[in-house]
C-alpha cells in the first residue's frame, strides 16, 4: 500500500520555499509532512498533503516543477529503538531505500516513517509480515491530526 507524495524542483534562493507554503495555503491545501534537501543549485521539496492532486495542479500553474511519488508509511513507536526495528526488517528483506523522512506526533506515542523504496511492494510485504502494516493515505492524514 502506497500513498502519493508531491515533490517540487526549486532554484537555490531566498523565497522559494515560502512561496509554494504560500500557493498552498491560498488553495487551502494543508501540509502533512515536509522534507527538504539541496545542492548547489537547486532544492527538492517532498511533501504530504492533504490534497495530492489539487496540489500538483496549483503549484503546476504557478510555476513549479511538481511531480507525483508513491511512497510507503509506517508508524514506529516514538522511542529509542522505534526506527532501528523497522530498519533492521527492510535490511533483512534486502530493500534498498532510496530516502526517508519521518514526522512525530503527540511526544512519546507514535512517529510516522516515510519511505521511497526501489521495490515498494517487497518493503510493503516485509513490513507486514514483521507485524508493521503501512499506513493508507487517510490513516496518514488522521495520524497527523
């Protein structure tokens, strides 16, 4: 089970990040979860929302380089440990993370983990058999609440 994940291309300048919170919130498109990273030139935002397709249609028309993703979530309890266990059944599957993200919530209970796998059914598989099912894209939106 995957949920979809937008991601946006920015030019490495003051500004960019807040104009697509900016185009967002004008849509009233709520962020769930947001990762960033750069290099020189450029920045890669990838984000949950509350709206996947809505989002990737006004961030689109203003400008942006957006596309869609498939990722995989999973809760893991917000502890020492919590991340290492979920790791350790993807390591024993032999899936290869491409890159993860991770959003907690009500301190102490529960962290969402956001993963994009070179093979998201066999880590989906892994996970459920480890006794880690992964989230849908509503149980995602609920969990941030």
């Amino acid at each position: 089970m995957t949920i979809n994940q937008i991601s946006v291309f920015l030019e490495n300048r003051p500004g960019q990040l807040a104009n697509i919170c900016r185009t967002l919130a004008n849509a009233d498109i709520s962020i769930v979860t947001l990762s960033l990273a750069d290099t020189a030139e450029f920045g890669i935002v990838r984000m949950i929302v509350s709206d996947h397709d809505k989002a990737k249609e006004v961030l689109k028309k203003a400008g942006h380089v957006a596309n869609m993703r498939e990722v995989v979530a999973v809760t893991v309890p917000d502890r020492p440990g919590g991340m290492a266990e979920i790791l350790d059944v993807l390591d024993a599957a032999k899936v290869d993370i491409e890159y993860s993200y991770a959003f907690a919530f009500h301190h102490g209970e529960k962290a969402v983990l956001v993963f994009r796998f070179d093979d998201n059914e066999k880590a989906c598989a892994a996970l459920a058999a480890a006794g880690h099912p992964v989230l849908d894209y509503k149980s995602v939106l609920e969990e941030a609440k």
